[in-house]
C-alpha cells in the first residue's frame, strides 16, 4: 500500500476586522447547525482563500491586480457615508 501523507499546515497571525471575523464565524456557525459538526474558522478561511484561487486561475499579474482593484473599489463605493465627511 501507498504510504498516506498528511497536509502540512502551518499557523499564521493575519489581521481582520471584527465585521470579517463575525461573518466568519456566522458561517461556521451554520455549517455546524446543518450538521457539519467539525466546521470552524480554519475552515471557512481556507474555502474562501480555495476561492480565490479559482478566481485567478490563469489569470495574469495585470489581471490579478486589477480583480483587485475593482472588488476594493466596488466595496468603497457600497461603504455607507461618513457624516464626518459632509
């Protein structure tokens, strides 16, 4: 038999707002609820970096960098207006 190999994770320290961190969490917590019972942080942030990835496949340094730009620019443009700024 083939000898099993097992994935090779390392931890890191990122960065995130709480909003981020909450939606996080509120995914994992649905996909407990529905019956995914080992679903937590880890796993939602993998997914979506799994996502990623399939967003820039084959894609090209210009095009990565401007996926970039135009879902960071959307994101501002969909920001609620700071009173300040009036």
């Amino acid at each position: 038999m083939g000898q099993v190999t097992r994935a090779h994770y390392r931890v890191i320290a990122t960065s995130l707002l709480s909003t981020n961190i909450d939606e996080v969490d509120r995914v994992a917590d649905v996909l407990r609820e529905e019956g995914w019972p080992h679903a937590n942080r880890s796993l939602v942030i993998r997914e979506a970096i799994a996502r990623l990835s399939e967003d820039l496949h084959g894609k090209t340094a210009e095009e990565i960098f401007r996926y970039f730009i135009d879902r960071r620019g959307r994101r501002i443009a969909q920001a609620p207006k700071s009173s300040a700024s009036t």
